[in-house]
C-alpha cells in the first residue's frame, strides 16, 4: 500500500449525549466502519478511550471495542488512550489484553493511567489513594504476564496463556497530567504520554537522572479538534453544541480537584471558539495547514462530543476526496 505523505489518526470516547438523537448501537456500528475506511486509507493510528457511569454512555469498555475494530482492519494500528488501571483485576486485563494482541497480530497498544473522577471511584469502591499504587501493579503484572513465562503475583506463581502474538507483548504506557505521574512513568513503563505538553519535561528530567538516553521533546502538542466543511460557519454551527458537551463533560470532572488539563467548562460557542481548541475549517485551509509543517499530522475525531454520523462522514469524506490527493 502507497502510504500518503500526510499522517492521519482517529479518536473515539463515545459520548452520546440525549440531545444527540442517535443510539449507542449505531454510533459503536459507524466508528466500526470509519476503522474500516480509515485503515484502507493509510490511518496510523485509532484511539479509544475509557471512563465509566458517564451520562452521556462514554466507552466503559476499550478492549472489547478494539478487538472489533481490529478483525475489520489489517495494518491500522491500535492504542488505548488511557486505561483507567484501578478499577481492572491485573491477571484478567493481562488475559484481555494479550487475546487482542492476538486478534490483531500485534497491532494494540496501551495507555494505563490512574483515573481522576471521584464518582468513578465511587462506583467501583475503591479509595482514590490507592491509584498510584493500583497503577504501579498492574504496569508490572502487565509486563510480566506478556513474557510468556511464570512469574510472582500477590504471593502466588501464575502464568498467563495463551502467549502474545507480538514478542513481549503490547506496549505498556503511562499517561498523566503531574509530575509524580511522569516520574513514575520513567521508572516502570515503556514510555509517557502527558495530557499536557509541559508535563513531559519531568519524564525526560528521570529518564536521564536512570541513566539512560534523553528521550527528546514531547511527543504530544496541545491538544486540539478539528473537522472539515465545506462552509465552515455552517460546519461550526452544526458541530458547536457537541463541542460546548464534550469540553464541558471534560472541564467539569477535571474541575472537582483544580486538575490541569487540555479542558475547561465554557460558558457558549464562541467563547469556545475564540480558544481555537475546536476548528471547523475548509479542505483547502487544512491542506495550506499540513503543507506548512516539516511532518504533516492530523486526528480526527469526527464523533467528538455525539456529533451525528452523517456530520461526521461528510468530513471525513472531505478529507478522503479533497485533502489526502494534495498529498499522493
């Protein structure tokens, strides 16, 4: 296959407000099919994130999701952006995880990260100031269990079958928005991957204190949505309630402990707006856009907030028809 010069990627969390109109069953149905049109076209990459008891119906489920977008696709690869390690059993996530490894030939990597919002806690029972050592055992059980070979769990020699598809299994990443977070990333995972782009400078600072080489600049950016319309104040009108949903949605957890964090709750759409955190742009701007960067970039996240199906084909189509053969 003929990759374009241009890099695109995918996000899914799900959320599915009332106002939206539409089921979960056909919003889970059309994120299957644009895996499968995104993996035809070259995709890098597809997200899936984690939460649970949400209103709105946010995927409390990534695995299971990944493992169907995975038997639809053949080269895409897959990352779990993040998941939330306190409320999973170590052993089973190890077993979860290593049959989708297989189910896509290798293709499936994860995010582990501690979670932050207090009703979830609540609803699984388990006290917030265990997070980081929740986190701390299942990155090694993971990493354990994906050797193939028996290893010490609370006291007891298990192993886990059958072995990965991919030699070591998926990669194991930490992701988080502080510095003990970062720290802890250096030290037990296989990489970081901030909320913020500050963040990772702690990372990078204990990397090198452990001795071992610098990892360089961040690998994220701030974070920012954008989609494709023809006329983009139409385009903007049409997506700015599911915009205001998600930043809301997101702002509002973030907000209960003062967390720093790409989102913040917005009073209405222009202010949203005026952020420039959520675009609605032409074909042609975007094109200018990816020309302009030494490594043109971009992900979509074309369901973001409950945005219809509909809207969100009609900009990936535009994506597919008018910005990648700029690009070929």
């Amino acid at each position: 296959m003929n990759r374009p010069a241009v890099r695109f990627a995918l996000r899914f969390d799900f959320r599915n407000p009332d106002f939206a109109g539409t089921s979960m069953a056909d919003r889970y149905a059309a994120a299957l099919d644009m895996a499968e049109w995104a993996d035809r076209l070259g995709c890098s990459s597809v997200a899936v994130s984690e939460h649970h008891g949400s209103p709105d119906g946010y995927l409390p489920s990534p695995i299971q999701l990944l493992a169907a977008m995975a038997a639809r696709t053949t080269d895409v690869r897959f990352m779990i952006a993040a998941l939330i390690a306190p409320f999973h059993d170590p052993l089973r996530l190890a077993e979860d995880m290593i049959v989708l490894d297989n189910l896509s030939r290798g293709r499936a990597d994860l995010i582990v990260a501690g979670g932050y919002v207090r009703e979830e806690f609540a609803m699984f029972g388990i006290p917030m100031k265990e997070r980081a050592s929740r986190v701390s055992e299942a990155v090694a059980t993971l990493k354990a269990a994906f050797t193939g070979e028996p290893f010490e769990y609370r006291g007891r020699t298990v192993r886990i079958t059958p072995p990965p598809f991919r030699p070591g299994g998926p990669a194991v990443l930490l992701g988080g928005s502080s510095e003990p977070a970062a720290r802890r990333a250096a030290r037990i995972a296989d990489g970081f991957i901030p909320s913020l782009p500050e963040i990772w400078e702690f990372y990078r600072d204990e990397v090198q204190k452990l001795g071992r080489p610098d990892p360089g600049p961040s690998p994220i950016s701030r974070n920012r949505v954008v989609a494709l319309a023809e006329d983009p104040e139409k385009g903007w009108e049409q997506m700015a309630p599911f915009f205001l949903h998600e930043t809301n949605a997101y702002g509002l957890w973030r907000s209960q402990d003062d967390l720093a964090g790409p989102y913040r709750t917005t009073a209405d759409a222009d202010r949203l707006r005026a952020t420039g955190q959520y675009r609605v742009v032409t074909p042609g701007q975007l094109v200018e856009e990816l020309r302009a960067s030494p490594s043109p970039y971009v992900q979509f996240h074309p369901l973001c907030g409950g945005i219809p199906m509909e809207l969100a084909w009609s900009s990936l189509r535009l994506f597919e028809r008018e910005v990648l053969p700029a690009f070929t």
